[in-house]
C-alpha cells in the first residue's frame, strides 16, 4: 500500500495550558515546545505526532499520512491533479515545521487539510511520557486512527477510496452511518461518521497496557465533564476504551487491545450490532438525542450473545491474524 499509516495531525486551538495538561498529564504524551506559539507531543521516537498551533478555531488543522516511498508523493499529485483537486507541494519551510523529508498537500471535499509525508524524522533522544505508562501502540500501525464527521459520505467515499486508496473495513448503517478505512494491520486508521454533520469527530491512541487506560479513566473521571463516554467495547475492532472531551471540543479515544488485520486477505462487510458490545455510555448526548437509541443496541447485542473473542484465544491481540465477521 502506499499510503501506510496515519503519521501525525494537527489542532488549531488558544488553549496551549489546557492543551499541555490534556495531551501530557491525561494522555501521557511528551510535551515539546515549539517557541511560545505551539506545542509539540510525542508518542514514540518520532521528533512529532500531535501539533497543537496557537491559533482560533477550536478544530482539527491537518490530516498528515505516510507514503513508503518518494515517488508515491508524485503519483498521487498527479491522480489528485487530473481529478481536478489542487496539489501544493510542500514548501522546505513546512516540511522543516513538520519534521519529514517531503510533503505535498490538498483538501478533501469537505475542506479538511489532507498532508502526504515521506521521511519522518527520528528523535535521538528516548520518548519520555507525560505520566507513568508503558508507551503506545504506534510503530508501522501509525498514531492511531482518525474520525470525521461527514455531511455526505457519497462524495466523501470516493476521495478517500477510489482517489487515495484508503481500504473499507467495514460499515455499519445503523444508528447512523459509520464507514472504517485501514492503511496497514491496524483495523482502522480512518473512519468517518455520516451525522450530517462536518468537523472533527475525535482522534484514537492506542496504550500497550490497560491498566494505562485505566489509570487515565480514573484521572479524567476527577475533572468535571472531561469524560464523554464511559469506558466500552467496540463490536468491530475490539477496542477497550473510553473517550475523553478534549480542550478543543472533539473527542480522544483512549484504547487499548485494538484488533489487527491481514489486509492481503481481509473482506469489507457491513456489520449490524451498533457501535459497541457494552459500555461507552454517551455521557454528552441526551435521552432523547440518542443516547438511549445507542443504550438499547448494545442491549440488544448482549441478549444475543455478540461478543469479542477470548482473551485466551484472541489473535488479533496476539499478533496472528483472524479475519472472521464478529
């Protein structure tokens, strides 16, 4: 695959403080500062993964994905171009800013800035977290994955499959729709929620142990409305997790024990048991705005029985690959 991994992204926010406890003292992020006018967080040794730039707007700035090779920046200006999407290329400035060796950049029909990268710089120096954890899940797997809310996914759909190859997981069309792309192993990098809406949805990092996650919960649950939904399972990638309301409005997902695939093999399907197996209350939504419509799916797939593998007998965990439906 050519595009291989969601690399790196970008808030624009004028809450640097709010920012620096959230992504450092909640998320365990190592906080970098960038000159009084950003802020930088690593995850791993990569010089950067989260850019948080002071300036207003509250929203997500830019979407940076890996390419595994140079040219594969000059194949798909190219592809972008004759479909009629405007294609910059990098200034040496930005890529410097961004910390890669090359980038060319556009905007997707919804107007969310999309960045191509090559080269990301290594750090010399060791990740050191925020707080004591065991580190992120990251590596050839990316920073996580990426959720936008989407107006029209009939327009949006083509871009990111047909246009930059992005491969469909699975989708599921009730409550509303929800459409999953992967890059590499990890079930998704991307996914978009078809709410009608456009923005920012949230963005997932993914802990190596749980109790990390745990430990965070705790932390949040100590801030007045900080948690947004309660710790759950996905009925998809399997994910434990709960999400976090960020300084910026958007949620972060904060998991553990996400599902791998073999995308050599793997076949897209719709899938028909809501969005988890349990938990991930939506602490933010009202009864009536949805959140007993969500409540009622997840008990309805427990009266069924639906639930993830094993902990015994979990390869996607373990590093060997299933490609069954849940």
């Amino acid at each position: 695959m050519a595009i291989n991994a969601l690399g790196f992204l970008g808030v624009r926010s004028d809450r640097l403080d709010d920012w620096s406890d959230f992504a450092g003292k909640l998320l365990g992020m190592q906080k970098i500062d960038r000159g009084g006018k950003a802020l930088a967080f690593r995850m791993d040794d990569r010089v950067q993964r989260l850019l948080v730039s002071d300036e207003p707007g509250e929203t997500l700035a830019f979407l940076g994905f890996e390419v595994e090779h140079k040219q594969d920046l000059e194949h798909y200006a190219a592809r972008l171009d004759k479909a009629g999407v405007r294609v910059e290329p990098g200034s040496r400035e930005l890529c410097d800013r961004r910390f890669v060796g090359d980038l060319i950049w556009f905007s997707d029909p919804a107007g969310n800035r999309v960045e191509l990268f090559h080269a990301p710089m290594i750090a010399s120096d060791p990740f050191v977290p925020g707080r004591p954890i065991d580190g992120f899940r990251t590596g050839p797997l990316g920073m996580g994955h990426a959720v936008l809310h989407v107006k029209d996914i009939e327009v949006m759909m083509p871009f990111y499959r047909d246009l930059l190859d992005f491969h469909v997981s699975d989708y599921g069309l009730e409550p509303y729709g929800l459409y999953f792309f992967h890059l590499n192993e990890r079930h998704h990098s991307f996914a978009m929620v078809g709410s009608g809406r456009e923005g920012f949805h949230h963005f997932m990092v993914e802990f190596q142990n749980l109790d990390d996650v745990g430990q965070g919960y705790d932390l949040a649950q100590m801030e007045e409305g900080r948690v947004a939904y309660t710790l759950g399972r996905h009925t998809n990638d399997y994910m434990t997790s709960y999400y976090a309301n960020s300084p910026s409005g958007f949620f972060v997902e904060n998991g553990w024990g996400g599902r791998l695939i073999d995308p050599k093999i793997w076949e897209p399907h719709q899938t028909h048991d809501g969005p988890s197996f349990w938990g991930h209350e939506r602490l933010y939504l009202t009864e009536e705005g949805g959140r007993k419509r969500l409540r009622d799916m997840r008990l309805e797939a427990a009266a069924k029985g639906r639930r993830s593998p094993p902990i015994i007998d979990c390869p996607w965990l373990y590093g060997q690959f299933k490609t069954g439906e849940n």
